[in-house]
C-alpha cells in the first residue's frame, strides 16, 4: 500500500467524482439526492462569499494512485485564527479503517504549517449527525450550541458547528 496525501488538482476531478459516488448515502442525507455529476468540481472550487479561493485546500489521500479521502479545508475562514472543514469524505469501501483519521491528521499538519490557525471548526447537519458526530467526537470536536439553518433545494434541515483546538497532542 502506497499512501500518498496531496491537494487535488483540476485533473484529479474524476477521481474525486468516484469517491463521492462511492458512498451515495452521505449525498442523499445532506442532499436529498444522488451525488450528481458536477459535484467533483463544485468541491474543488466552491467558497463561502468573501472568502478567497487561494485559502482553500482539497486535500486527498491516495492509495496506490486511487483517491481513497477527501478533505474540503478552508484556511481562515469564518475568522483568521479558524481553519474549517467544509467536508472529510472517506471512499465507501474504506469506512471503519482509519482512513478518516489518517486524512484529518494530515489536514492538521497542514494547518499548523501553513496558517496562525488555533481553531479547527467544521458543520454537521442533522440529518447526517447520526453518522457524523461519533466520527468527529472521537477526534475531540464538541459541538458549540451554535445551530444554524441548512437548506438544499427541498431539503430543509439544520446544522451544528463543532470546533476544537489545533492541537497535535489531542486525538
């Protein structure tokens, strides 16, 4: 096993596209619907307004050239002492293997050495919070009791901001 952790580029999107169509499950809970077929691209280049695009990292890990993990990491943002992970995807067939925990720790490294950050913050929406919280928990994000709406097309649900510190020396 040959693992590889890099940001993606705009030739690795399909790669991108079969991890999300790995796990259809975690599109059809946030979504309402089946990954569709430009949601690749749109995690590679979507950002919150105001919020400049050189500062995002899609950050993949790769075993032996196939895209295994995908991290969606904002770097200051909402606020510069934040980095903010829009999204950690872990291919379908590599769920329960630490690959997750391998992804989140680089994307720690990362942090400490690109950006003054002293806070990892990221959203969980409900209807994904059953899969998504002991995940997180585990990593020693706690949720803040901020709650805010989320909508995706007819979707309509919430979503909770979880932080925790940058902190190598925690889980």
């Amino acid at each position: 096993m040959a693992i590889v952790i890099r940001d993606l580029e705009q030739g690795d999107v399909d790669a991108l596209q079969e991890l999300i169509e790995s796990y259809p499950a975690y599109a059809e809970r946030v979504t309402g619907h089946p990954p569709g077929s430009s949601d690749a691209l749109s995690a590679l280049i979507s950002v919150p307004p105001d919020f400049d695009p050189a500062g995002k990292r899609g950050i993949g890990l790769w075993d032996d050239g196939v895209l295994i993990a995908f991290a969606d990491v904002l770097f200051g943002w909402p606020d510069t002492s934040t980095a903010h992970i829009g999204l950690l995807l872990v291919h379908g067939a590599h769920h329960g293997q630490g690959v997750g925990r391998r992804l989140h720790e680089a994307v720690l490294d990362r942090v400490l050495q690109e950006v003054n950050a002293t806070q990892m913050r990221l959203g969980i929406v409900e209807r994904n919070a059953a899969h998504a919280e002991p995940f997180w928990s585990a990593l020693g994000y706690a949720p803040t009791g901020e709650v805010k709406p989320y909508r995706y097309d007819k979707l309509e649900s919430t979503v909770s901001i979880w932080t925790r510190p940058v902190d190598p020396g925690r889980p």
